[in-house]
C-alpha cells in the first residue's frame, strides 16, 4: 500500500490569509507597507512552488513503484503457470476431454510474433494475457516466437473478440493469429490443435502478402 503525502496547508489557503491580513489596513484606512506585501507574496509563491515540487516528486516515486509491481507480478505470473509447452498442453488435453464429455465449445489461438524476440516482448505477451484473458484461459509460449491460448467454454465467435485485443496489445510486434475450435465427435488432442491454429495462421499470413503483393502491381 502507497504511503499517503504528507497533508500540508494548502497553498490557495495560505494566499487568502495573507490577502485578509494585507486587507485589514484597508479596511480601516491605513495603507498598507509595500515590504508586507512583496513579503506575503513572496511567501505564497515560494510555498506553492514547494508544494507543486512536493506533489511531483510523489507521482514520480508513485509511479517507480507501480513498474515495480508489475515487474514482480510479471515473474509471479511465470512461476505460477509454469509458462511452459508442456504445462500448456497437459492443460488443453484435460479441458478436450472436458468439453467433450459436456458437449461445451472450446478455441484455441495461435500467435506468431515477426520482430525479434527478448524479454520485453515475453513481458508483453505474459501482461497482455494477464489483463485481458480470464482466470481459466491458459497460455504460454510454444516456439521461440509462438504462443498458445485456450479458451474453455468459448465459440470462434469469443475467440475473435480476444484474437482483436491481443492484436491491439501487441500490435508492436506484428503478430499473425491462427484461431481453430474443437469440434465435438473428433478424437484429438492438444497438438493437433496447436498444429491446427498454427496452420490457420500462416494461411492468414500467407493470403494477405499475396494479396499486398497484387495490390503493390
């Protein structure tokens, strides 16, 4: 928990006092002396630059922590789901069974990321699923530059609105997706389907050159 700012009078109170105590001579027909008033102003400006830099500083060390949180979480986020292929797929085997057995929908997504990549793009994908699938989705990297997503109890309609989101996050990348849903009756498991939504996305990836080549000639 953030320690609060130390509450210190505030500066638009300080300056009204100084003007009812500059406006007392006023008002009973005295005039007041130049030095108090260049005094009392000189006050409230020299304490309102303090505040401001007081306030500043705050949001600043604010802030520090708040990357600090994240960078913790982040490392929580790797041990706690193991962020590994063979967790991933011992996961996405046990929810095939389960939506086979009560007939629910499932997706899974592909994502192929172009640029080169390090620790911040790990740290973006490992954010990006954090804060934008649900608790029972499950994801991890699969290739050097892929990653797997399973989404329980979710149609290729769901999948498409996570497919937007994803992409929006980690447009710095240039992900392609591949989006491939577990049909009921099908004896499969976990790598067909990755195998499956990879297939997709290079499909994808592999229309749209085609189709930006035609538009370049």
């Amino acid at each position: 928990m953030y320690r609060e700012c130390p509450r210190l009078p505030s500066p638009l109170l300080l300056a009204l006092s100084s003007t009812c105590i500059l406006a007392v001579p006023f008002h009973t027909g005295f005039e007041p002396a130049p030095v108090a008033i260049t005094c009392a102003l000189l006050v409230t400006t020299a304490y309102t630059a303090w505040a401001i830099e007081a306030t500043n500083r705050e949001v600043a060390s604010r802030a520090k922590r708040m990357e600090a949180n994240i960078a913790t979480r982040l490392n929580e986020l790797a041990v706690e789901t193991s962020f590994s292929r063979v967790y991933f797929e011992s996961r996405l085997n046990q929810e095939i069974k389960r939506s086979t057995r009560y007939d629910t929908p499932l997706s899974v997504i592909y994502a192929e990321l172009k640029l080169p990549i390090d620790a911040s793009a790990e740290a973006a994908v490992i954010l990006a699923g954090a804060t934008l699938l649900r608790t029972e989705d499950t994801f991890a990297p699969i290739g050097a530059s892929e990653y797997a997503f399973f989404l329980p109890q979710t149609g290729t309609g769901g999948a498409r609105i996570v497919i937007d989101r994803l992409a929006g996050a980690l447009s710095e990348y240039e992900p392609d997706f591949g989006l491939v849903q577990l049909l009921p009756g099908i004896d499969i498991d976990a790598e067909w389907l990755i195998d499956a939504a990879r297939t997709n996305a290079r499909r994808t990836a592999a229309s749209r050159q085609w189709n930006e080549s035609l538009a370049v000639h």
